[in-house]
C-alpha cells in the first residue's frame, strides 16, 4: 500500500511539473506574439507615454521615440545580466523628456564588467544635449534573486521604479524604454535583447523529462509489482 501511494505521489508530482513547464512555454509564446503585433503598430511620442500602470500595461512592446537629456550622475549598472552569453551589467539611465519635467527610465544596454576589480564602473558616455532615443517599452528592468533587498550606489541587483523614484526626485513614468540598437552606436553598448519566446525550447525540453520520469514511475511499479513479482510461498 505504502508503495503504491508513493509511485501515485510521485507520477501526479512528475506530470504537474510537466504541465507548468508547457504552461510557461505557453505564457512565453503568448507574449511574443503580443510584441510582434504591437511592434507592427505606429511607434507612440512621448506624449503617449502611460501615467498609468493601467495604461503601462497595454502599452508594453509598443515602439516608441523620445528625446529628451540624460540625468548622467543618476545611472545604475544592474549586476549579473547575461547577454550573448556573457555577463555584466544592464545600463539604465534616467532621460528627462524634453519640454517636459517628466522623466522615463532608458534601458541603455549591456556593458561587461571588470572582474578583477567588481566596484569598476564601464565608461558610458551620456551627451549634455538633447539626444533622442528609440525603443520598445518594457514595464520595468528584468530582476534576479536578491540577498539583500534595496540597496543604494550605481550597482545594484535590482532597480524598483516607486522606490527609485522616492530617491532621485525625479518624477518617473511607470514605464522603461529599452533601446534599440541604432546604425551607429557609439557608446559601446550592446543592445541583443532576447525576445519573450526565445527560450522556450527549454521549457519543452523540461516537460518532455518530467513526462519521462513519470511514465518510468509507473513502468517500474507495474513491472515490479505484477509481472515479476514472485508468488507466495506456501
């Protein structure tokens, strides 16, 4: 009896785990076809930008243009991102729009950073003068596990836009715009954003073993417990 609960137990485990990995495949599929279609709408001005984090939402991966000054001294280094299979920072840096006292949050790019010294900061220029960005709007950088919440200075694990906000002063939109690689890009930031569904490979591959691992639970208890168990001594 004690057997037979724990191969139920553990096949029901196995065959959940395979179904939240297809729902995430699903989830990450779903978006991607919502950026592709938002992509193809007209790209929003900075007018259009949201106030709201209503309106925030269904403006994500809608293309934008905004130009505006950088608030340089402000910019924070988001530790621990990955891009082309390295890893380094995310820059991110305030952009006050122009004929406004609005600001907006500007995922700049990826820079590596310098192992042998984790306090050095990457060289970023931020030109005084008005410079005009282009992106897709995201609602907030990408976060990681954080041992210790918060945190202040240019690095930093994660970045909260209430609590950013609360410590610059500035006046944030509820959204970020993450830039897009132009012709030319002299700053020296990589700008190879992954895509929402480019991963999901993974998740069917997760499945497809958890499915495994469940079909061998019951293949292992029908096997041991009727075809090759022995018969009873009298």
């Amino acid at each position: 009896m004690v057997i037979a609960v724990a191969a139920a137990a553990t096949t029901v485990l196995a065959m959940r785990l395979g179904f939240w990995q297809l729902d995430r495949a699903a989830q990450k599929i779903a978006r991607h076809d919502a950026l592709v279609a938002r992509e193809r709408m007209p790209p929003l001005d900075a007018q259009q930008l949201a106030r709201t984090d209503g309106d925030a939402q269904a403006q994500q991966y809608r293309r934008v243009g905004v130009t505006g000054r950088w608030v340089a001294g402000r910019t924070v280094f988001l530790d621990n991102r990955q891009m082309d299979g390295r890893t380094g920072f995310v820059v991110v840096t305030p952009l006050v729009i122009e004929g406004s006292d609005r600001a907006v949050l500007v995922q700049r790019g990826f820079a590596l950073r310098h192992f042998d010294d984790r306090g050095a900061l990457p060289a970023v220029p931020a030109p005084t003068w008005p410079v005009t960005v282009e992106g897709l709007i995201a609602l907030s950088p990408s976060r990681l596990y954080d041992f210790a919440p918060g945190g202040s200075g240019p690095i930093r694990q994660n970045l909260d836009l209430d609590a950013y906000a609360r410590e610059t002063g500035l006046p944030l939109l509820p959204v970020t715009i993450r830039q897009r690689e132009p012709v030319a890009s002299p700053d020296g930031l990589v700008r190879h954003w992954a895509e929402p569904a480019a991963d999901v490979q993974k998740h069917y591959g997760y499945a497809f073993q958890w499915f495994a691992i469940a079909a061998v639970i019951v293949f292992l208890y029908v096997w041991f417990q009727f075809v090759r168990r022995e018969p009873r001594s009298r």
